[in-house]
C-alpha cells in the first residue's frame, strides 16, 4: 500500500501544481478585466447591451471557474492531509476504504462509489 500512497501523492501533487497555475491565471485575468473597468477607459467600455450582457455572463463565468478551482485546490489539500494523518482512502460516511481504481480516477476523493452514489440520489 506504500507504493499506492507514493503514486497517489505524485498524482495529487501534479494536479495541485496544475490546478494552482489555471487558477492564477483566471485570476490575473479577471484582475485585469476590473482594472480596465475601474479605470473608465472609455476605449474599453462596450456600448452595445449584448456587449454588456456577454461581459457581464463572462465574469460570472470566471467567478465561478475560479470558484471550482479553488474547491478542488482544497479538496487535493484535504486528502494529502489525510495521507499524513493515515485516513487517506477510507470513506467518510461508511469507513471502508475507497477502491483503489476509483482514487486513480479521483485521487482526492472523500467516499466510496456506493456512498458518493446515494450522495447524488440524495441531493437530487
């Protein structure tokens, strides 16, 4: 099972890096896009109100992108933490420990397919 960690923690750890790199760079460009807008550069301003409209849905948009990035970051921290306290892998709700195909597939995954399942049902 140590080389299953060492192999999960590579695979957290390269998603992580990943994810942190979009998630700077939708950042950076929604900070930009404020800026100018802050700024009143007329030569910016959209005048059209499908211009206005289309702004405004891209900006929630990347709210929302930087939104999912930043839970997934958490979600890879959660589960490296989990490697360190020796709960990586065991499901939250039934303790069982998650299968080993479905942590290849979503190595910071918190339940088992059985749980995440009725999860879903119940959530609707």
């Amino acid at each position: 099972m140590k080389d299953d960690f060492a192999q999960f923690k590579k695979l957290l750890l390269t998603l992580r890096g990943k994810l942190v790199g979009k998630v700077d760079s939708m950042q950076g460009e929604a900070l930009k896009k404020s800026r100018q807008d802050a700024s009143g550069d007329l030569s910016n301003v959209p005048i059209h109100m499908a211009d206005v409209g289309t702004d405004n849905y891209e900006r929630d948009l990347m709210i929302e992108l930087i939104e999912n990035g930043e839970e997934g970051l958490r979600n890879i921290d959660t589960a490296l933490e989990k490697m360190d306290d020796g709960s990586y892998g065991v499901c939250e709700i039934c303790s069982k420990k998650i299968n080993k195909e479905r942590l290849k597939a979503v190595p910071y995954a918190k339940l088992c397919i059985d749980c995440q399942r009725e999860e879903e049902i119940d959530n609707g």
